[in-house]
C-alpha cells in the first residue's frame, strides 16, 4: 500500500468556532510550504467552510505527521490535540471517497462538495503538487462520487448547506411567502441560497456583492435586483431575512450596521466561514442571527430522511474501495518490478563494460552482446516477474513485502 496521509479538521468533532481558528491561508500557498519539508513527495489541501483536510505521500507515514502537525502549530491557533485528527491508508482513501459521495458532509449527499473535490484536485495539479499516487485517489472518489449520485437518490430535495439555510429560515417563520431577502455575495454558496429562495413565492430578493457585475449575473438568474455592496446598510429597515455567504476574511456586519435599522423581527442567516456577522448581532432585540452549527436543526431531518440511500451510497464506496487498494496493490508490484529490472540492467551494462574492455570487439559486435546480456537478463528475471505478478493477483502480501524489503536493502548499499 501507499503511504497517503490526511490531516482533519471537520464539522464532525469542530463547530465553527473551532474551524475559524484553522483557516490556514491561499491554498496553493500552503501546498507549496508543505513540499518544501524533506521527505513529502505530493500535497494536496482542501479547504472548506466544513472542513480544512490536508493529504500528503510522505516518504515515512509517522515523519509526515509530525511535519503536518508542526505546520498546523505553527499557522494556527487550534487546539491540535482535541480537534486534530490523522488518517492513513485504506481509512483516509475510504474517507475521500465517502466524501466525494456526500456522505461526510454536513448536508447528507450535497452535491457541493464533489465540485470542491474536483478544484482541489485540479488546482494541485497545475502546480505539480499532485503526481501519480494522490492522482488515483482523486480520480477514483470523483468518479465514485458521481456514479453515487447516478445510482442513489442521496441528493434529491434539500443538498446544500445554501437550501439549509433557507429551509431553516422557513422553518422560524413557517413560511416564506412574501418574505423580503437580501443575499449578501454572489459566489457559489450565494448562487445555491438564490437557487432555493426561487422555489419560494417571495416578496423580493435584493443582491449585494463587492463586485456589482456578479450581483447583477446572480440576480438576473431569480429575478432579483442587485445593489452596490456599500449600499445593502440602507436596504435593512425593508427586509425580513438576510443571508451572508461572502468569502471576507473578517466580519462584514457589526452591531453599529444593523442597531435601530429595524423595527421588525429580522432573520440573519450567516452562512460563512469565517463568520460574516459579528457574534454581538445576535445581542440586538429583534433580531435572530443563526450561523453554520445552527443549521444543524435542518440538516438532521434531512439525515434521516436519506439513511436508506446513504446505505446504498456505503455499499458503492466499500466495493470501489477494495478496487482503490487492488489498483494500489498493482502498482505497488509494478513499481517492484520496474526497481527489479533496472537494478539488474545495471548490473548487466557495469559486466557488459567491463568484459568489452578486456576483448577485442569489431565494429558492430558490440550491439550483439548488448543483446545477448539483454536476453539473459530478461530469461533469468522472467520466473521473479511471473511470481510477483501473481503475488499482487493472490495478494500474498508477505512475499511482496519480502521483495520490497530485499530492494530496499540494495539500494541503502548502493548509496
């Protein structure tokens, strides 16, 4: 088996609070400060509003997690011993694919998620940062996390932590029927809350983004109308709900913005990791702010509703992780192989060289020994290669690891 390993830090064991503290900067920043440590040979790091999971092939499984955890001390402020945790082998590669199919998510079988997966991938692909070992991984639980998909009806009705959020502002108000929204961001998180609210017979939805072009694109797509960012303050006495989903590193809603703009009850949903909304908003008579641990009252009537299908979703991953490892397997012997007959070429070439060095050899003999070395190298390993080949068929993983073990050897005397 490879050495894959992950570090984790999800929604699962952290709330939100928790999961501030290890925002840990540009992703492709952080991947190239982690293969700048000795000793990790690919990276990849996925970080989201649920989650912050790092994956690294490190030459030595216990030496790899002492670097992730010196680089997480270092960047974060996180509580590395009760939020932290480590998966290795066939538990991290079960964990990606279970990903991918929505099954860790905090919505059951959102479809979000996959997408995330395939930019993260795609993104550590262009720096090079991912070669072949992080690359079956990842091709694999993209692939299963769409024939999930194709084969279950895990994400049919609420599939994202945007639909949540809305179904959890129906929820408060039991309905939303002429109800006045502002969508605070225009990204992908603010596109799934617009997509849901278009369900809805609202009174209005007004779209405030820092870049007004992707308001307006957003709110042509629900008949909404867009606003300059600097603006949404002076839309507040007018509207019911809010619901922020930006990317600002820091709170973009403070209690000075919202103290005496609203008579009314006022919703704010904030959706955002880092929070958007400052905790002391909720302090405001009337007004009701909720963030991501609170839609926990949603997402756990959506959890039961999709057990039978979750199910199904399982069955797949646990086939198709059997496949990830055999694939592994194989390429695990290749490799072997690949080492045993190079190990041997060159040991033919160094005797070739040498006995062509004592004999007189004409123009165009030598390429006859070359040749003849070459056969008696390939008929003496023929037997070792048809044995290791059905080693990895029979999964006899003694004798595999003997062989690895007896190269290793010979390469530490070679050095």
């Amino acid at each position: 088996m490879v050495n894959v390993l992950g570090l984790l830090v999800t929604h699962k064991w952290a709330d939100i609070d928790q999961l501030e503290c290890i925002r840990i900067g540009e992703t492709e920043e952080v991947v190239r400060q982690i293969l700048s440590y000795e000793g990790v040979n690919e990276c990849a790091v996925l970080q989201t509003c649920h989650r912050v999971e790092i994956y690294i092939v490190p030459d030595s499984l216990q030496e790899g997690r002492q670097i992730l955890l010196n680089y997480i001390e270092n960047q974060t402020e996180i509580d590395v011993d009760k939020y932290v945790r480590f998966y290795a082998g066939k538990k991290l590669l079960h964990h990606m694919l279970r990903l991918a199919s929505g099954l860790e998510s905090m919505v059951i079988g959102e479809d979000q998620i996959l997408g995330q997966l395939s930019e993260t991938y795609e993104e550590s692909r262009k720096c090079d940062a991912v070669q072949e070992n992080l690359s079956i991984a990842f091709e694999k639980s993209i692939n299963v996390g769409k024939a999930v998909r194709n084969k279950t009806k895990i994400n049919e009705g609420c599939v994202s932590v945007g639909s949540a959020a809305v179904d959890l502002a129906e929820e408060i108000l039991n309905d939303l029927t002429d109800k006045k929204v502002l969508i605070i961001g225009a990204g992908e998180m603010a596109t799934l809350v617009a997509k849901s609210l278009n369900e809805h017979n609202l009174g209005g939805v007004t779209v405030a983004n820092r870049t007004y072009e992707r308001a307006e694109r957003l709110s042509k797509k629900i008949d909404g109308r867009p606003i300059k960012y600097n603006q949404y303050t002076k839309h507040l006495p007018h509207v019911d709900i809010i619901i922020t989903a930006t990317g600002a590193p820091h709170p973009i809603i403070n209690q000075e913005d919202i103290e005496g703009v609203n008579g009314n009850e006022l919703i704010i949903i904030d959706i955002s990791n880092p929070r958007d909304v400052d905790k002391e908003v909720g302090e405001i008579p009337n007004v009701n702010l909720f963030d991501i641990d609170d839609l926990t009252i949603v997402t756990e009537k959506n959890r039961e509703k999709r057990l039978g299908e979750a199910e199904k979703a399982e069955q797949i991953c646990k086939r198709e992780l059997d496949l990830l490892i055999r694939k592994y397997e194989e390429k695990s012997i290749d490799d072997l192989i690949a080492t045993l007959h190079e190990r041997a070429d060159e040991i033919r070439r160094k005797e070739m060289e040498k006995a062509l060095h004592k004999l007189s050899i004409e123009n165009g003999d030598e390429e006859i020994i070359e040749d003849l070395t070459r056969s008696i190298k390939n008929k003496i390993l023929s037997d070792p290669t048809i044995a290791l080949k059905k080693a990895a068929v029979e999964r006899d993983q003694e004798l595999i690891e003997k062989a690895s073990k007896l190269f290793q050897i010979d390469n530490e005397e070679k050095k």
